[in-house]
C-alpha cells in the first residue's frame, strides 16, 4: 500500500518535472520573439519612435514561412543543416538549463560544460554554413564570430565554474538549487565578479552592441548578419527565431544563476506555475534594460571587441579564484 | 577675372604647368565638337582674387589627340580618361589610359558626347575585358561590394583586397548612373536647363542650380541684384545646413549609436519642412534661377537658432561619447599632401589642412566678417566630422547675418538672349565642395554646351588612400565621412 503510493508520488515528481521541462521549451520558443520585439520595442521607444509593436518578429517569421525556400547553388549540407541545428541546440538548451524548475528528468545530464557544448554547437554550425556560400561575406562573419567565440566561451566555463566551487558541481539545477537555499553565495565577490563577465560574455554571444550591431545594414560591419546573408524563407525564420531563442536562454540561465529566487525545486504544481511566471518576469526584466542600455552604447571598433572579451575573462578567472579561496576550498 | 588663351597642342603642356606653379588649380576640362574641330577647354582657376584662366586648344575632328597633362595634374588625368571614353578624344602618353566612365557592355567605337552619336545602340560587341588588379600574396583574399547595397544608397562596386581585416587595396568603381545629363542640356534654353541642373545631384540643387546661373548669367552677361545675390548665399548655407546635420547623424549610426542619428533626422525634417516654406520645395529647389532668385518667405530665425542649439548638443553627445570619439579618432587618415595631389575639394580637403573655401577665392556675394572656414589637419574621420560640425555654426551665423536684410519675393533681372560672349564659368562652395559648371550658348540663346564638375569627381579617389591599412569593419564610416556622390559624379 504505502509503496504503491511512493510509486505514484514518484510518477507525481516524475510528472510535474517533465512538465516543467517542456513548459521551459515552449515558453523559450513562443516567447523568444516576443522578447526580441519587447527590446525592439523598448528601444524605439527611447529613441522616440513609434516602434512596431512587440508581435513583430512573430510576424516577420509568419512572412518567411510562406515565402518559397531558396538555396544558393553549390552549397551543400552544411548550409541546409545550420538553420534547424540552430533551433535545436537552443531548444535542448532550454530543456537542460534550470529557468523553471530545477527538478526535470534531464536535471541529472544539464551539466555546465554539456551546455556550454551545446551553445558552441550552435554557433559552430552556423559559422560553417556562412563558409558553404562561399561568398566574401559569409566567410568574413564566419571568422569574426570565431575569433568572438574563442574568447567567448572559457569565459562561460570559467564564471559558472566560480558558482560551481560552492555548490560542489558542475550540475547547472545543482548549482542553482544551492544557491537558492543560500543566497549569500551570490553576494559574495566571486558572484558579482562572476554575473559581470558572464553579462558581457552574452553580449558577445548573442550578437549585441557593443560587439556586434543586430539593426545595421553594412554588410562590412557585420558578425552575425554576415553569415546569414545568404539565408531567405523559411530558413531565414529559423535562423532568427533560433538567435531569439539564445538570447531568452541565456538571459533566463543569467537569471537563474544570479536571480535564483523562484525557481521550483520539488514537485509542486504552484511551485513550478510560480517559477514560469517569475521566468517570464526576470527574462523581460533583464531584456529591457539590456535595451536601455544599448540605446546608450555605441558599437567597438572590432579589433577592441578582444579587449573587452577578454578584460571580462579575467573577471571570470578573479571570479574563480576568489570562489576557491573564500569558500575555503584553498585550506582543505 | 577672366583670362581666356589659345594655344596649340604642343604648347598646351607648358601653359598647364606654369599656370598650376602659379597656384592654379585644374578645376574643369571640357571638349566640344565645333564645325571645324574638336575644341578642349583646360579651365584653371585660384582665389582670392578670383582669377580664372580657360586654355581653349583646337584639334583636329578627325583624329582628335593631345598630349596628356595627366603627369602635371592628377585630376587632370582623369578629365581626359573622361573625355576619352564620352568624346573619343585620345590623350598621348597618358601614364594610365584605363577606361573611367565606359562599363563592359559599351558598344565598341560609340561615343555618346559626338554630334553624329545619334541614341545609344543596343548592347553590342563589349570594349573588352575590364579586369581589376589583383592584389597577390599570402593570405591575400578579395571581397567584392555592390553596386547594390543593403542600405538607400547609390550603386558602386567596391573591390577589397584584404589580409585578415586589414584593407592593402581598394578599387572604387562607379559610373553605374550614366544618365547623359551633359547632352541633355544642349539645345534647352537656359530656363529650361535650370531643372536638370538642380537634379545633378539630388542633395545638391541649390549648389548646381547657382554653378549652373552664375555660368549663364556670365555667358549672358547678366548682372544680378544685391538682395537676389543675398538670397542665393542664404539658400547655400541652408543647404549646408540639413546635409551637414544628416551625415553627422548617419556617422553616429553608423557605429551604432543610433539615437543621435534619431535626433539628427528630427532636426533634418524640421530644417526641410522651413525649406519648404522658404522655396516651396523640402530640397530647396526653384530658389535660385537664372538671374535672380525667389524667396516665398524667409526663415524663421529663433527656430532655427532652436535648431541651432539641438545640432550643438547632438555634437557634443557625439564628442563625448567614448566610444563613438574611439571610432572616430584616427580613423582612415587622409594625408595634406595626398589631399593636395589628387585636387580633393570641399570638407574632405579642410579635414586634411587645405583651407579652401570658393565662398573665399571665388566669392560672388561678399559674405563679410560672419564666414569663418574651419580647418582641421589629422585627416581622420573626426577631422571631417568636426570640419562639418563647424561649419553648421558658421552656416547657421550666416544665415541668420543674410536673413536680417531681406524680403521675401522675386528679385531677377531676366538674362538677355543675345548679349555677352557666349560662355561663362560658375564657381560655387556646395556643401560637398567646389562646383565648376561652364556653359556655352549657340547663337539663338539656347545651350550648346553644359559642362558640371561636382567635387565628387576630384574626392572620390581619395577614399581608398585614406584607406589603405584601415580595417574592413571601418569602411562604412569611412565612406559616409567622405560621402561622395555617385550621380553627381556620373554625369
């Protein structure tokens, strides 16, 4: 009796996690657009325009997939490939990085170092399909985003690695969970050290001033933009939505990291209602003021992009030594 | 002052050259198909005092030749590839007789600047192959630009040649507009040829429009009253006005920092919408015209000292931006001497320490102690924002000087139909530059001969000097620091 109701109590916790897990996926798709239109929108606002509206890039994806799906001649899989792989690695991503519960049925695999993978994989293919055209353009954001990616990268290791010395893991839910139970990990230096080299790092990575500009038509001046030239259609509409779906992802796991509060760690239904709502707050909050903040920035001159990269790697790299000595790891 | 001079062919070479050492500059060359032969025009001019010098040199209509100056004068050199490619003049020992204005697909042996040319003929048999140079070396890889661009902007093909980011050659090539505009004008009355002269370049019809009357009112020997003459300065500086305030907008965009662009494009609009009321036209067309000018009302001054006062702030946002200053200090450095040797005009040439101003050498209102011409000497991107951002204040002073004493109206003096010697030249400081416009009038007073310069011309081979050793990624704010026009240019 009492273990078949350990049984179902288990398929309850098995229940409301896998729900929660998809629940991440579905609100980091269907609200991805819709955060990029909220940034859009935010800052047309700051520049005094009218702006258009937050649905537009819902729209705009609506227009690509009706129009007729156009390859270049002689690329081959890698440009085919690009665009789902994009979307995919974000929506794994999305199912593994703890935004909404940190009790999911891949909580145990959601390890820093997989994600980290994931994310390069993303980028990686995407940079291989701006080679395949073959074109000048294609080729040169291709190197731009690889030389930001080298840079990028040990530096989201090494700061989620600075949270991960408390917690005693590498596990992103349990990394997460610890800090949500002791939130004095987060005040301490290596927290604040660690939140500003990852912030700049997101920067970098999803392809934001002061890095990259995401509004400008100069084909010369782009990273992003440069690779994806080449892209129209529907392709175009699942390369956006899956540049979209990075920034929510990595804006939600800056959350998570930083802002824990809310996130569910058992089962409870509420728990887990609770922490998608708080999600969708802390994503939006975090995207308007990366907004405002953009309307006062103004784009590096690329060669000082690894300047800035790497002053926020050493943030990181201070962030990890200061987490190994004040949590006394450096005394055992 | 006017000096007009014949000379032989052989002689033409020495009279350039002592005419350039006397500080000269080589400001127009133009060819026209008489009865009894090929007539080529060498117009010098310097200033102050305005002294200008036309070499009229007689060749032979059906073999025309002449000895290239384009060793003495690079600007020169690139009138008679010019005058090859439209007139089939042949210029002698020209140390780079490359095609210019002639695209590919031209039809071998058709010269569309020759009486007996007749309409163009279809796409034929091509001039042959029009390779670019090829930069060769490790690691050395090209990519091509355009002509259509991503951006509102006017077609030219841009040929890099790069090392990692890092630009070692750059080929501009233009002449994608070629709308014969030249040709359009002869045989129009010089009322009918105002409006094509206010659409050489679309941002620059008040300057066009004035080089264009102040040609015919000389060639007519016209004289214009004083408060027409005040009027004209005060359409010229409005024009400098709402372009200089535009590109100081687009260069903040163009790294980036878009809300200063948002700012300037509100004051652009505003600045057109008092045009409107000043001319009838947001360009400013119809303001000048052959004779006078017509004023429908005048601008109003405390809005646009208003204005004044926004353009300020959006520099000074701009200046004390770190990172904007960053992008624009030392950027794309164009030397004095590089300046000086390929005859740069305009902003361009003031940001790289040459002063002149044709609103100085060439004055045809007397403007007074209110123009002042700023001059800075690093050559950088900044240089040139700063020239601009200067010469709003001093546009805007003048302005406000020129409109205290005037009245809005019609103030011409019609150009007679046949007095004066037939030709004329017109010198004026446009917002991009000196424009050169000489025309020529057949005895029955129409135009037989229009010839524009704009200082497009004479700048755009200065932009891949200030280039080289600049890095990819610069070279769109490089380009709208020099923003050149490609119609204006492509005649």
């Amino acid at each position: 009796m009492s273990g078949a109701h350990a049984v179902s109590a288990l398929g309850a916790v098995r229940g409301v996690g896998a729900a929660a897990m998809v629940a991440q996926v579905v609100v980091v798709i269907g609200g991805a657009p819709l955060l990029t239109g909220l940034m859009r929108q935010v800052r047309a606002r700051m520049e005094g325009r009218a702006g258009a509206g937050i649905a537009q890039p819902w729209r705009d994806v609506r227009k690509l997939m009706r129009k007729e799906p156009i390859t270049p001649v002689r690329t081959g899989p890698a440009f085919r490939a690009a665009p789902l792989l994009l979307v995919v690695t974000a929506g794994v991503i999305a199912a593994l990085v703890p935004l909404v519960s940190t009790a999911t049925p891949v909580s145990g695999s959601a390890d820093l170092i997989l994600v980290v993978a994931v994310l390069a994989l993303g980028t990686v293919s995407l940079a291989l399909a701006g080679l395949d055209t073959g074109t000048a353009f294609g080729g040169m954001g291709a190197s731009r985003e690889m030389t930001v990616i080298a840079l990028v990268e040990p530096t989201i290791l090494l700061s989620v690695f600075a949270l991960s010395i408390p917690a005693g893991s590498t596990n992103l839910p349990a990394i997460v969970a610890g800090a949500e139970h002791h939130p004095g990990r987060l005040a301490s230096p290596a927290g604040a050290l660690a939140a500003v080299a990852l912030a700049v790092v997101v920067l970098a990575e999803t392809g934001r001033l002061p890095v990259d500009n995401p509004a400008t038509h100069l084909e010369l001046t782009m990273v992003h933009e440069a690779m994806v030239l080449e892209y129209s259609g529907p392709d175009l509409a699942l390369v956006e939505l899956g540049s979209q779906m990075r920034l929510t992802v990595l804006l939600g796991l800056l959350a998570s990291l930083f802002a824990p509060w809310g996130i569910a760690t058992g089962a409870s239904v509420g728990a887990a209602c609770l922490g998608l709502l708080l999600l969708a707050v802390k994503v939006a909050v975090l995207g308007v003021l990366l907004a405002a903040a953009e309307v006062f920035w103004a784009k590096l001159r690329l060669f000082r992009v690894p300047e800035l990269l790497a002053g926020s790697f050493l943030l990181a790299l201070l962030a990890v030594t200061a987490s190994y000595f004040l949590t006394g790891e450096g005394s055992r | 002052m006017l000096t007009v001079r014949d000379t032989t062919p052989d002689e033409l070479p020495a009279a350039a050259e002592q005419l350039l050492a006397d500080g000269g500059r080589l400001a127009l060359v133009a060819a026209h198909h008489d009865a009894d032969a090929v007539r080529i025009v060498h117009l010098f001019v310097s200033g102050p005092p305005d002294t200008r010098t036309e070499l009229h040199t007689r060749l032979d209509p059906a073999a025309p030749e002449l000895p290239s100056i384009a060793r003495l004068s690079f600007p020169g050199g690139r009138f008679e590839r010019e005058m090859r490619d439209l007139h089939g003049v042949v210029p002698l020992d020209h140390p780079l007789p490359r095609r210019l204005v002639r695209h590919f697909h031209w039809p071998r042996g058709w010269y569309p600047m020759r009486p007996d040319a007749g309409p163009p003929p279809p796409f034929a048999e091509p001039e042959g192959p029009y390779p670019f140079l090829e930069a060769e070396g490790d690691g050395v890889y090209e990519i091509p630009v355009g002509p259509v661009h991503a951006g509102l902007i006017e077609p030219g093909h841009f040929r890099f040649s790069v090392v990692g980011e890092t630009i070692i050659k750059l080929k501009a090539r233009l002449w994608f507009v070629h709308k014969g505009i030249e040709q359009l004008f002869q045989g129009r009355t010089p009322e009918t040829g105002l409006a094509l002269a206010e659409r050489i370049s679309g941002d620059t019809a008040v300057g066009h429009a004035l080089a264009y009357c102040l040609a015919v009112e000389e060639a007519t020997g016209t004289t214009v009253p004083e408060p027409a003459r005040r009027a004209r300065a005060l359409l010229l500086e409005l024009e400098r006005l709402h372009n200089h305030i535009t590109d100081i907008g687009a260069l903040c965009n163009d790294v980036g920092h878009g809300i200063l662009n948002n700012h300037a494009q509100r004051i652009r609009e505003h600045l057109l919408r008092l045009n409107h009321g000043i001319t009838g036209h947001r360009l400013l067309r119809g303001g000048v015209v052959p004779g006078g000018a017509v004023l429908q009302a005048l601008p109003d001054r405390d809005r646009l000292r208003a204005l004044g006062a926004d353009i300020r702030e959006v520099v000074a946002l701009a200046l004390n931006h770190g990172v904007v200053l960053d992008r624009f200090t030392g950027t794309a450095r164009l030397s004095a001497q590089a300046a000086r040797d390929l005859g740069c005009l305009g902003y361009v040439a003031r940001a790289s320490g040459l002063p002149d101003d044709a609103r100085r050498s060439h004055p045809f209102h007397d403007y007074g102690e209110t123009l002042t011409v700023p001059v800075h000497d690093t050559g950088d991107v900044l240089a040139r924002f700063l020239v601009r951002a200067e010469e709003i204040d001093t546009s805007l002073a003048l302005v406000d000087h020129l409109a205290a004493d005037l009245t809005p109206g019609r103030t011409v003096t019609p150009p007679a139909r046949d007095h004066g010697p037939r030709a004329g030249n017109g010198i004026v400081e446009g917002w991009r530059g000196t424009i050169t416009t000489r025309v020529e009038l057949a005895p029955d007073g129409t135009l037989s001969r229009v010839k524009p310069v704009d200082p497009s011309f004479f700048n755009w081979p200065a932009l891949p000097v200030a280039l080289a050793d600049t890095i990819v990624p610069d070279f769109p704010l490089t380009n709208k620091s020099f923003n050149l026009s490609y119609a204006g240019n492509d005649l």
